[in-house]
C-alpha cells in the first residue's frame, strides 16, 4: 500500500515538473523565427541632394526627372519580417530551431518575398557632367528607434553591377539595443551554402563629407554615372533574422524609407 502511494507522488511530481518546463518554455520568445516581430513603415521617399552636380532621380526610366520622388515600390507589405539574405538573390527564413532557441534549419523563400521586405526601384539621370554617386547623410531617414535599426539591412544594387548591403547602426547609437545568439555562429546570415559571414558594410564609409552646401568626395564611391545616362537602381529593406538585435524586442516598431544621393 505504500509503495503505491510513493509511486503515485513520484508520478504526480512528474506531471508537475512536466507543466512547469511547459510554461517556461512558453513564456520565452526566442529570436527572429517565432515569427512575432514586424514593423510598419510611414513615409517613403527617394531624393537628390541640390547641391552638387545636376543629378535628378524618377521612379519611371523615362521620367520625369526631379530633385525628389515618391518611392513606388513593387513590393510593400503592411509590416516586415525577419529575412536572411547574404546576397539579396537567395532569401531565407529559420524553419526549425533547438531547444535554446537558436535556429538550425532554414527554408528558401526566395521566390515569395513580398510577405517579408521592401523592394523596388529609382532612376537616377546626370544631365551635365559625369559624377561619382555617393550616399548623402542628411537625406537617410530609416525611422529613430534603435533596436530596429541595429536589426535592419539595406541593400542596393546599381544596374552598372555594384552591390551593397548595408547595415544601419551609423544613423543612432544602437548599443543599448537588445541582443540574443539568434544561429550558431555569431556575424553570420543565411546564404546558399548555409551560414556565412554577414556581408553588411558602414553606411558612413559612403557618404558624401563636408558641409551640405558644398559636399565632397567620401572615403567610397557607390558607382559612377556618365552624363546623359540614366541608371537604374534597385533597393530592399528588410529586418536580418539572423541579426543578434533581430528578436521579439522589435516587434511592432514604426519605420520610415527615406534616402538620397550625392553626385561628386
């Protein structure tokens, strides 16, 4: 009779311990692939700085040809979710993850991703003279809060064959901005061949220096245009999963889209 009774304790205590791991598993919300982080975006705009050379910017190749534009772009989702990308060809999100959270699978989404990111595409036309383009500081506007700028990403791709991907800690001090191992290797995004070393550049190692009204040469040029030229240039913004500042904590943030270029 005893030993019955210890017997049904012992499962009893079992049984609690089991819900107990339940509830505090429920309560953790791991990383970027629980699927719960997005943010809105309010404003998008491309713009050319006026000072500098005669460079005009369209969402159209044939124009019309302005100082700013309305962006249009072909893929807007009413929120963004976390992505991986190492080359803005193949996207990825984590399709299964361990029991610390960390994600040890992923699955190709690279042909559906207008549920995930921004994508589209400007114009940019030199009516005068030949330039360099660079970035220009003063029209990046990419929204003021913290934790999703350290998560966020943006790329571009000039059809003259330059490729970047950004990242955007430059625009605010992003260090107090939460953080979490999200994959296996801290540094690393999703590519083709798994993980790989995250590729994101400084944004300010392309920016035009000196005073607004009369910028200079940075330290790196984005492409060059030639006069008469129109080139075509391709942007995304989207949230990097695999980003240690891409969890739950930014969730439900208000973006913005905004950016400009220089013509040196």
């Amino acid at each position: 009779m005893e030993k019955t009774k210890i017997s049904k304790n012992k499962t009893l205590s079992a049984a609690l311990a089991a819900l107990l791991a339940l509830l505090v598993l429920s309560g953790v919300s791991f990383a970027w692939f629980s699927f719960t982080a997005s943010a809105t975006v309010r404003e998008m705009q491309g713009r050319i700085s006026d000072k500098g050379v005669n460079l005009l910017i369209s969402v159209n190749k044939e124009g019309p040809f302005a100082a700013s534009c309305e962006l249009a772009p072909e893929s807007v989702p009413s929120s963004i979710s976390p992505i991986s990308t190492s080359d803005m060809q193949s996207f990825y999100i984590a399709s299964r993850q361990d029991a610390d959270g960390v994600a040890v699978s992923y699955k190709d989404v690279s042909k559906d991703t207008g549920k995930y990111l921004i994508r589209g595409r400007v114009y940019l036309n030199s009516s005068d003279s030949d330039c360099d383009l660079y970035l220009s500081s003063e029209l990046l506007d990419f929204g003021d809060n913290a934790q999703a700028l350290a998560a966020m990403r943006f790329g571009l791709i000039f059809e003259s064959g330059e490729r970047y991907i950004f990242r955007l800690d430059d625009l605010k001090d992003t260090s107090a901005a939460t953080a979490k191992l999200t994959v296996k290797t801290a540094g690393s995004v999703c590519g083709r061949e798994g993980l790989v070393k995250d590729p994101a550049l400084d944004l300010s190692a392309y920016f035009a220096v000196g005073a607004p009204e009369a910028p200079s040469a940075g330290a790196n040029k984005l492409a060059h245009i030639n006069v008469g030229e129109t080139l075509s240039v391709e942007y995304f913004l989207w949230l990097e999963g695999c980003d240690e500042n891409c969890f739950n904590d930014v969730r439900s943030k208000e973006l913005s889209l905004s950016f400009g270029f220089v013509g040196i």
